[in-house]
C-alpha cells in the first residue's frame, strides 16, 4: 500500500512550537518513506518523523531533515503491528518568510512480502561492498 500527504508548514513556525500531524496507516511494514521538499524551501523547512515518542526519522534525535527540490529517502524495516498504525509528522520553519508544502510519501506492505525483499536488499549490499561497488 502506498500513502501520500502534503503538509504546509506556516512561515515562522517555531521549534518549540512545531507544526504536528498524525499520518493513518494500515497494519504491516513501513519499507520506504520519502520526505519531498519543493524547490524554493532552501533547507529552511525542518522535519521529523516519530513513532510513538520516539523518533524515526532522521534517527539522530537532535536532528531534523532538510532539503530543496529533493526528496529524502529511507528504507527499512519498521513493523506497525497496531490498529490503526501511525507516524507524527513534526515540523518547523523559524526562519522561512513564506509557507511551503512538503510531500510524505510512505510504502507499506503485509509482513509476508516486505521480509523477503529485506533480506534480498541485504544480501545485495553485502556481496556490493564484498566487490567494492
């Protein structure tokens, strides 16, 4: 399953203060997230992605992820075994001047598809560092 949300950050939101949305999911594994950022933010939109409290994305927990005309990509393995599942969008713009819409795209498949593809995903990365790729 596939899930998309844009999100507008207001110019001058604070850190302390941040824009927080909950994104619905459905039960199984989260195997890729983008973050897309429009052209024109200029790194001045941050973003965070929590599960529960803890932070997802980017795995740092002082650290926040930027960009411009880009997307930020994670893949992984991270099981969402409630009903309903979900992830907190957090974000903040203290010094942009105007609002910008950043995408969340997030990929989730059922346990029984997404395990295989994890260990293939592996295996490849290891024999590429193994023959210096």
């Amino acid at each position: 399953m596939f899930y998309a949300w844009d999100i507008t950050v207001t110019a001058g939101t604070a850190e302390v203060s941040p824009k927080e949305q909950i994104l619905k999911l459905t039960k199984g594994v989260i195997t890729r997230i983008d973050i897309k950022f429009p052209p024109g933010v200029h790194g001045l939109v941050k973003v965070r992605l929590l599960r529960y409290e803890s932070q997802l994305i980017p795995l740092s927990g002082s650290e926040w992820v930027t960009g411009d005309g880009e997307a930020v990509t994670t893949e992984g393995y991270y099981e969402m075994d409630e009903t309903p599942a979900q992830l907190k969008f957090v974000a903040c713009s203290p010094n942009a001047t105007y609002n910008h819409t950043i995408t969340v795209r997030v990929s989730i498949d059922p346990p029984e598809v997404a395990a295989p593809w994890e260990v293939l995903r592996d295996f490849v990365n290891i024999v590429k560092r193994l023959m210096g790729i």
